[in-house]
C-alpha cells in the first residue's frame, strides 16, 4: 500500500518546521553561512581529489587556503572599520555642511523642505549612528568566524568522504549525504559561480576605491563580496556607503565615479561572466527573488537574504520529491 500524506497534514508540519527555523535563526543562520562557504570551496576539494590527492590532504590544502584567506580578509576589514570608526566624527562635521547646504538650497528655490521629523531622522548624528550600529553588526559577525570555520571544517570532512562513497557506489540511496549529492549539484553550482564572480567583482571594486584613495576600501569590496549573493538588490546596497563617503571626503565627482564603476563592475559580472557559467536551467525569474528575498529574510534575519536563493533552489528540487509522497485521501468506495 503506497505511504501518503494528507494535504492538511503536511501544511501543518510545514508550518511548524517554519516556526521552528524561524526561532533558532540565529543558529541556523550560522549553519547555512558555514555551507554556503563549504559549497563555495568544495569544487577546490573535488578538483584535488580528481587529480589523486588524498581526502584528508585535500581538505587540508583547502582547510589552510580558507584560514589564510579568512585572517587576511578579517585583517584588512577590521583594520578599514578601525580606521573609519576613529574617523566618524569628522565624518559628521562634512556630513552636517552637505546637510545644511543641500537644506539652504533646497529653501532659495522655493522648494518645501520635509517633514521635520523626517530631516530629524536623516540628520548627521542619526546617519552617523546608523553607520556606528553597522560597524559594530559586522564586529559581531566576525566574532562568530570561528564557530564558523569549525562547522566548515566538519562539514568539508564529512562531506569529502561521503562524496568519495557516492561516487563509488557505497552510500545508500536513501541516506541524507545521498540526497544531498544527488539533488544538490545546481545549488554547488550557482553558489561556486556566484563566489567566483563575486570575488572578480571585489577585487575590481577594491582596485577602484584604492586608485580614488576612498577610505575603508577592502570593507566595502569585502562588502560587495557578500552583497553579491543577493541578486538585484545587493549591487544597490553595497554601492551606497562607498558612494556617500567619496561624496564627504571629495565631493560628488569621485562619488559619481564610484558610482558608475560600481555600475559597470556589476553589469559585466550580471550580464558577462554569470550567464556564461550558470546555464538558463538555474535561472529564476524576478517574481521568484524576489519572493524568496522576502521570505528568507523573514525566517532568517538579514542572513536569509544571503542564502535566499539557494534555498529556494534546494526549495524547488525537494517539491517534487515531496508532493509524490503526499496524495489527496482516497475517496470512499461508493457502498452497494
């Protein structure tokens, strides 16, 4: 007799497993962070095991290459924030001149100024603040780096081994690794593209900030890095901060420039290089981000907007799967 689950049912423990990852995000959030860098770097373990390295060197190699890479990212980041934080206050006094001028000009030519209490909320002290509150989030994230690398570490070894079983026929069907290789190949795949064209893009960005000598700018590639996984609206805010901060130290010349540089790294990397790796079986249509962008924020914080897409790629893999197994109750036999 086929195993089947009622409709009703099933809605019912979805909602449940929502509510329930919706509660421990702050744990889940580091998990999904820890596999989204393991799915990044696992093409490097794949490539050394191809080539005849053993497992535990391969992740070794691989382990060290993502350490050196972490220190000298964590390293130059901090050192960017340290140096903007210590300079947020003359910071303030350009942004209070940008302020009252755009606000003097605004008054000469008839224009209605906003509300008060909206000016009050986009006063220099407010968006110094906010931008306070930012550099102290991005302290707390890198304080959970290292939890962070031991799940990747975990994950890298459990999943190196388990792959060599795949491919040799050992691991049951039915087992989670199984499921994981078997339905997981186009989720490896956007996220080792979206990483390696995120990373093209950062290093472009980083190139350009330093040549207009704007501060912070390993932060704001480093930024841009991450921003890179949340399609559309990601380009837009990673673009804002290096933007306003050319504007206060240069002026709206070097802002314009970041902002067309910007524009321009993005659109080679969204209309270039991305296509031509990512096949059009991946592709998402708008309505899909961004309802996937919403929700996965919702359940997940800010975190959830990183890892949106892969999920719902994963998301879109398991509903088949899972609607064979749930079927309408059968219909009474009409009695004799």
């Amino acid at each position: 007799m086929k195993n089947s689950l009622h409709p009703l049912l099933a809605a019912a423990s979805l909602v449940l497993v929502i509510a329930g990852v919706r509660a421990a995000a702050p744990i889940v959030s580091l998990f999904l962070l820890a596999m989204l860098l393991t799915t990044s770097v696992a093409p490097v373990v794949q490539w050394q095991l191809r080539r005849g390295f053993r497992v535990n060197r391969a992740i070794l190699l691989t382990v060290l290459g993502v350490v050196l890479s972490g220190v000298l990212t964590g390293f130059l980041v901090a050192v960017s924030g340290a140096r903007l934080a210590r300079k947020l206050p003359a910071y303030e006094s350009r942004l209070a001149d940008v302020h009252d001028s755009l606000a003097s000009s605004l008054s000469a030519r008839g224009i209605d100024l906003p509300d008060p209490r909206t000016i009050e909320a986009l006063s220099p002290q407010r968006l110094v603040g906010y931008a306070a509150s930012v550099l102290r989030a991005l302290g707390s994230a890198f304080s959970d780096a290292i939890l962070i690398l031991l799940l990747v570490v975990f994950i890298m070894v459990e999943g190196a081994e388990n792959r060599v079983k795949y491919d040799k026929g050992l691991l049951a069907p039915d087992s989670w690794w199984a499921q994981f290789f078997g339905t997981g190949a186009d989720v490896r795949k956007y996220v080792s593209i979206t990483a390696f064209t995120g990373l093209l893009g950062a290093v472009a960005n980083l190139i350009l900030l330093l040549v207009l000598g704007v501060d912070a700018a390993a932060l704001w590639a480093f930024l841009s890095f991450l921003l890179n996984f949340i399609p559309n609206f990601g380009f837009i805010l990673s673009v804002v901060p290096p933007a306003l901060l050319a504007l206060l130290e240069f002026g709206p010349g070097r802002a314009a420039i970041v902002v067309v540089g910007f524009i321009l790294v993005n659109a080679v990397v969204e209309n270039v290089l991305k296509p031509r790796f990512i096949g059009q079986e991946l592709e998402l249509s708008a309505l899909q981000v961004l309802l996937s962008l919403l929700f996965w924020s919702w359940v997940l914080g800010a975190i959830g907007a990183i890892v949106a897409v892969p999920l719902t790629i994963v998301v879109k893999r398991l509903i088949p799967v899972v609607a064979a197994g749930i079927s309408p109750p059968a219909a009474p036999s009409p009695s004799r």
